[in-house]
C-alpha cells in the first residue's frame, strides 16, 4: 500500500499542531500584553504622584536659578530607581527646563506646545493628569505649581508594553506550550497509525491477495471497533470463497 493516507494524515496533523500553537502563543502573548500594560499604568499614576509632589516641593524650596539643577538631579534618583525613563519639564510658554535623557530640543513642538496649554487648564493637583496615548507609550502631563500658581509642566512618558517585552517575559511558558502541543501532537499522531492506519493497510493487502486468488489470508485486527468487525466480515467473505472453490462443479 503506497502510504498516501499516512502521509494525508501526518500533514492534517502538522498543520492543525502548528494552528494550535499559533492560537496558544497569541492567547499567551496577548494575556502578556495585558499584564504589562496594566502594571504600567499602576506604575505611571505611581510615578505620576511622587514626581508631582517631589517637584512641587522642590520649585516652593528653591531659588529658581536653582531650580534646573535640581530638577535634573531628582529626575536621575527616579529614572535610577527605575520609575521612569523619558521626562522632559517645560515651563508654560513651552521652554524646555530640563529633560531625561538630555535633549538638545530648547522649546516644544507646535503639538507639545497645544497639549502643554490644554495641562495648564486642568486642575492643578487633579486625579488624573492631561494624557496622550501612542504607540506602545502614553505621555502624561503634569502641572507643577508653586506659591498658588502653575510655574512647569512635566512630561512623563511611560511604556505601555509591546510585543517583544511580553515574549520576553513569557517565552518560558511559550516554549512549554510547544513542547507539551508538539508531544502530545506526535503521540496523537503514533495513536492514530496504531490504531487506524495500520488496520487499513492490512485490509487493503488482504483485499488486493484475495483478489489475486489467495483465500487462505486472514486478517486479525484487535481493536474493538468497526475495523475489527470489518476484518472478521473479510475473514468470513474469504472462507465463503474458499468453500464455494471447493465445491464440485455440478454441471
């Protein structure tokens, strides 16, 4: 029996194996991305807070010829803390004071520029700072006021995650998922040739012998199944044949 249906079963098999792990490292990677996202927004208010409140105490206590020094030095202790990596702090008019990491940039973008009028509306020790949402990144901004009034903004952006983060935090469980799929694939796949296509090839030898005239063949088949009362109808067809052979020709 040339090995057709193997072969047509071994790729449904591959391919339907190679769907499943698709399937399972997406759902993985998007629980990820889920994860991340939501532990960077709890970091962001966080850092949102502690940077607001660190600044405005730093604007009231420091002479402001001062004040970039200052700055600077608390926007390393976070980023080394690991609360941030990328803040600029402009004044209203959209000067830039200082920035992490250094910018050659001395005045915002026309677009900066906008979202920076638009923080200076809002309330200035607010809940929830003026945002804007990028790819993989939102950028949050942060008035900062001292003696009653607003003196800078900062721009906070944090990473909200992306693909590569998440793969690389689960790429432990990823690989588990595929070597557990790929197993139980190749285990499944050993089962069905077990149980299924070695039974069919045997019946078709023994169709193909008893057709050339050999009615002695028996198949045994043992799996308690259609094939196995398959190969006992074939036992019997063959014994039927052979008996009617060896009847006397009555004419």
């Amino acid at each position: 029996m040339k090995p057709r249906l193997q072969k047509k079963v071994t790729v449904l098999i591959v391919i339907f194996t190679l769907l499943l792990i698709s399937a399972s490292v997406i759902i993985q990677l998007r629980n990820q991305m889920h994860s991340i996202t939501l532990f960077n927004t709890l970091k962001a208010k966080l850092t949102t807070q502690i940077l607001r409140d660190a600044l405005q105490k730093a604007a009231s206590e420091t002479p402001q010829r001062n004040r970039g020094k200052v700055f600077d030095e608390l926007l390393f202790s976070y980023k080394n803390a690991g609360l941030m990596e990328t803040a600029y702090i402009y004044t209203p008019d959209g000067k830039i004071v200082t920035s992490l990491p250094p910018d050659n940039l001395k005045t915002a973008s026309g677009i900066e520029f906008s979202i920076i009028k638009e923080a200076l509306k809002g309330p200035v020790n607010g809940p929830m700072p003026v945002s804007q949402i990028e790819k993989e990144s939102i950028k949050l901004y942060i008035p900062i006021s001292s003696r009653g009034r607003v003196d800078y903004i900062v721009c906070l952006k944090e990473s909200l995650g992306n693909p590569g983060e998440a793969f690389t935090q689960a790429y432990l469980s990823i690989i588990l998922t595929v070597m557990v799929i790929s197993v139980a694939s190749i285990f499944f796949l050993l089962i069905v040739t077990e149980r299924i296509i070695k039974p069919i090839s045997l019946l078709n030898d023994a169709v193909k012998s008893m057709a050339a005239g050999d009615h002695d063949l028996k198949v045994h088949i043992d799996t308690n199944d259609e094939l196995s009362e398959l190969a006992d109808a074939f036992n019997r067809l063959a014994l039927e044949i052979k008996k009617k052979k060896a009847q006397p020709d009555k004419s």
